[in-house]
C-alpha cells in the first residue's frame, strides 16, 4: 500500500525543487544562405535550414547540441566545397587550406620530370658532342696523314729538248704600218714529266712557253692540259710559235740582210747566212693531285728556265736542255 509522506519529508523537499514555471514560447529564427556551389555572375540558390537558430535566451543544452551536429555534419560530409576566396587564391596561386599540400605534391613531381629530363637531354647530346668531335679529330688527322705523305711524292719534271724547225728576218710594218724588221720563229719543246706519287693521280696545266730574245718574246705556246696517272711517266711536246713578230731594232744580231729576201735560217740555207741567237725558253708548270677529293688537294709549282742558242747548224736537229735548265 501507498506510503504516505511526512511532513518532515515535504519539508525537506520543498527547497531542492521549486515549483515550475509555465513552458515560455520561444521565437524561432530561419537563416537564408547562398549556395556554396555558385559563381561569380551566376543565380544562387537559396537553403532553407528547418534547425531554428537559437536565441540568446536558449539553454546551453541545445546550444551543445547544435554545435555537436555541425561538427558531426562536417566530419561526415566528405570533402568540403571550395567558396569563391578559396577559387580566387587558387587562381592567383595563392592555395589555401589542404588543397595547397595537393599543389604542393603536384609541383613537386613536376619538378623531379623536368630534372630528369634536363639530365637526360645534356647526357644524349653531350655523348653526340663528343661522337662528332672524336670523328672530326680523327679525320683530320688522317688527311694531314694523307697531306704529309703526297708531299714527300712530287712530281719530276726534265726539259729533254727543243728542235727550230725554222728562223727567219725579214723586213715589213708592225700593225701600225710602222716599218720594222719582223722575225719568225718555229719550234718544238719536248720534257718528259713522271708522278712518283703511288696513291694519287696528278691534273697538270702550265703558263705559256716564252721563247724570248732579250726582253723580246719571239714565240709563244701553250700546252694542254693532261692528267698523269699514279707511278707513270709520259712525254710532252709543246709547239712554241711566232709569225711576223716586230724586232723594233732589237740588236745587231736580229736584223735583216740588205736587199730582198733578208735573212733566213732553214735546212736549205747556207750556214753563214744567220748568226747563232741566243734565247731563252721559260714557263712555269701547276700540278694538282685530288688525294682526298677536294679537302686534300695538294699543289706542285715549277718554275723552269732553259738558255739555249738557235744555230743554224742545227735546224731540225734537237737541241739538248738537259744541262741548260734551271727549276724553282
């Protein structure tokens, strides 16, 4: 059965708890925020949040709660959504929050790419620097080898003989109509010319044979060009000519005989008709050898010099120049 209190009991518990009071109504607050999700120029929308906002006069009770739901929805919500200062920062390259160790990483990755790759490139193009430069190295030593040893074969050149066919002097006009006496000369030159060179042919051209009297050029002839084989020897002839060359009083041994014909010095003719000439025959020859196509082409000049004397003794007749010629 139903114990009934004391008056001692109700004593004791009329100050521990007061009588309550009637529940005051309390105002509710809706907050109204953009979305988190929009852009510059763009609508937002609206959320409407059913939780009511608390007022000051809300007890501490609810005020943990609330804070105990937010932390809970934000612990539990994934990722959060970047606003529109985090979007400017990470424009401007300014990151903020953890998206910054996210760049950071990505930088740092690209940064070890592109140190391997600028070791990779020098690498490659250093081992192409010093492939080309060992070849050109070596090749240059072998076309100076080359150079060296075509220099040590030159050519041998000797001037063997010249054989006048005809001299003569006769009286008659320059182009000028100027009256003079005027010489005629017909000649032939033969040399032999030898390539020593064992790995290499040799391309010859020389200046023109000048046979001369004095400072007077009496004849003239040109050789052609020819191309002598490695280890050969051939021999030349060249055809040095002069018809009607004016003498201009070139000296007392040069003028004609008083009378008709002149002077005249041929194979028909008496030997006292014409004094032996002295004369000299000159002319310089280039050789040329293609060792290495033309990056090793080796010249060869010789200058030669023959004095010889145009007796009338002796026409037809070839003259020695063995011991008469000088080579530079």
């Amino acid at each position: 059965m139903p114990h009934a209190k004391t008056d001692s009991e109700v004593t004791s518990l009329a100050p521990s708890s007061p009588p309550r009071s009637p529940p005051r109504t309390r105002p509710v607050y809706y907050v109204q925020s953009p979305s988190r999700d929009s852009h510059d120029g763009e609508k937002t929308a609206t959320s409407v949040h059913s939780t009511p906002a608390l007022s000051p006069m809300a007890s501490p009770r609810h005020s943990h709660s609330s804070v105990g739901r937010d932390s809970s929805s934000s612990r539990f919500s994934g990722h959060p959504k970047r606003s529109k200062g985090d979007k400017a920062a990470g424009r401007k390259g300014a990151p903020q929050g953890k998206g910054w160790q996210e760049i950071g990483v990505i930088e740092e990755e690209g940064l070890l790419d592109d140190e391997e790759h600028t070791r990779i490139v020098p690498k490659k193009c250093y081992y192409f620097l010093v492939f080309v430069l060992g070849f050109v190295a070596l090749f240059s030593f072998f076309a100076l080898v080359l150079w060296g040893a075509s220099r040590s074969q030159k050519p041998q050149i000797v001037m063997k003989s010249i054989k006048f066919e005809n001299f003569i002097i006769q009286s008659g006009t320059d182009a000028s109509l100027v009256p003079t006496d005027m010489a005629t000369t017909n000649a032939t030159v033969k040399f032999t010319y030898r390539n020593k060179g064992t790995f290499f042919g040799i391309h010859v051209t020389a200046d023109p044979f000048q046979l001369s009297y004095s400072q007077l050029t009496l004849a003239n002839g040109d050789l052609n060009k020819f191309y002598q084989a490695r280890s050969s020897r051939r021999t030349v002839s060249v055809a040095v000519l002069g018809n009607k060359v004016p003498l201009y009083g070139g000296g007392p041994t040069l003028t004609a005989a008083p009378g008709g014909g002149g002077k005249q010095a041929s194979s028909s003719s008496s030997s006292s008709s014409v004094a032996p000439v002295p004369m000299v025959l000159r002319t310089t020859l280039h050789s040329r050898a293609y060792v290495l196509g033309a990056l090793v082409k080796p010249k060869f000049t010789l200058g030669v010099e023959c004095r010889v004397v145009m007796n009338p003794n002796k026409l037809n007749k070839p003259i020695s120049l063995e011991k008469s010629c000088h080579y530079s």
